[in-house]
C-alpha cells in the first residue's frame, strides 16, 4: 500500500508516517520504480504498536528501545513492564502533587471568599496571594 492508504487505514496523517520513518519507529519502505513508498500490513502493526505504546504513556524513544529489542530478536516483555511500572509511578506522583495542589487551591477560594477586594494594598497585588498573617 502507499504510505496515504497506510496513514488513512491506521487514522494518521502521512506526515506523521514519515515522522516516525526518520525517528527509525518503521522500517526503510520499499521503493517502486516510480519512487513511492509501497508499504506492508508489519508496517501497519508497528504503527499501531506504536499508537497504542503512546496511550499507555511511552516516550517516542522508550517505543524505539522496545522496537530495538524485537528486530534485535529479543522478546521486550521485561523492559515494557519495567517502562510501564516507571509510568505508573510518575502518574502517582502527579496524582499526589495534584492532590496537595487542590487542597492549596480550594484554600486560596475560601480565603478570597473571606477577604474584601476593599482591603486589597499595592502592595499586596493581590491579597488573596499574599502570605497569610
């Protein structure tokens, strides 16, 4: 197939199939003699790899060292469960300083509740953002 059929059936533009070409994330396509790209349906499964390996989180770099390892003949199951244990981690800690964010933010909504704009100096800017007393 030529790489707008290949973009169209796997829901990309053509542009980023030629991204992931230079990023080495799929194989060198065959040329015709007319110089397009022809492309076959294991091009199809790696971009769908790769779309997938993006949802759960994965760096275009992290799916590179992944494909590495397959066309290197190794099975990556480790080292996907390794980058995906290290994701869920980040999430989590996201999650929690998220959590502490919140709570700072509903604070900074209740202290404005009490505050009057009245009371507001130039040199508080902004009392709701000023150190509390």
């Amino acid at each position: 197939m030529l790489i707008g059929e290949l973009a169209d059936t796997a829901g990309l533009p053509s542009q980023t199939v030629r991204f992931y070409e230079r990023r080495g994330l799929l194989p060198e396509p065959v040329r015709g003699a007319n110089g397009y790209r022809i492309y076959g349906d294991s091009t199809l499964t790696r971009l769908n790899f790769v779309r997938t390996a993006q949802a759960a989180g994965l760096t275009l770099a992290e799916i590179g060292s992944v494909i590495d390892l397959r066309d290197h003949g190794n099975v990556p199951c480790t080292h996907v469960a390794s980058l995906i244990d290290s994701k869920l981690a980040d999430v989590r800690a996201r999650i929690s300083d998220l959590t502490i964010l919140e709570t700072e933010l509903k604070a900074l909504i209740e202290r404005s509740l009490r505050l009057d704009p009245a009371d507001c100096t130039d040199a508080d800017i902004c009392h709701i953002l000023s150190a509390p007393e």
